[in-house]
C-alpha cells in the first residue's frame, strides 16, 4: 500500500531532535547524518506504508542505519508517524510512550 501522505507528529519529531542531540555528542555531525537516515526512512513510507508489522497497536518499520524503530498508524492513505524510539531502550518504556501517544 502507498501513503498519498506522510505527517510526523510532534512527540516524534521530539524523538528526533533528542536522537540528533544524542548521536552529536557522540561525533561532530553525527546527528545530521541520524536526521537525514531517519528522514529518507520515514519518507520511504510514501512507497511502503503499511507493509510493517504492527506491535502494540501501531505498525513498526526498523531503520536501516540506526537501532531505532519508526512506529506509524496508517489511515485514509496517510501515514501519521507516532514515535521515533531507540530499539536499546527498555521494552516497558517503550510500551509506555506507545500507549501515551495512542
């Protein structure tokens, strides 16, 4: 199924920036090239939206560069990413900031 619409959320867009803190302290630049990844995965959905497995309600499509989930809810051929989170995370706090956000 193809997305004619890809939105992502604030609280994602807050995963994002706080990846992109996180991966900058690590290496000057790092969190631009963690950004432009996440974006081209994320605009990926256009192409691919709804093929992904959903867990805990959402569907999950895993990064191709970095240990981070994409969650989304697919509806009306729109794709509305809920939460950018780091796969090393712990899977009750994960669960938690799914549910919060559904």
């Amino acid at each position: 199924m193809m997305a004619n619409q890809v939105v992502i959320l604030e609280a994602a867009a807050n995963d994002l920036a706080q990846g992109i803190d996180f991966y900058e302290t690590q290496k000057a630049g790092l969190g631009a090239y963690f950004f432009d990844s996440l974006i081209a995965d994320i605009e990926s959905l256009e192409i691919s939206a709804g093929v992904h497995a959903i867990r805990l309600g959402l569907h999950r499509m895993l990064s191709r560069r970095f240990p981070f989930a994409i969650y989304y809810n697919l509806q009306n051929n729109r794709a509305e990413v809920v939460a950018v989170l780091d796969m090393r995370s712990n899977p009750a706090w994960t669960r938690e900031q799914l549910e919060k956000r559904q």
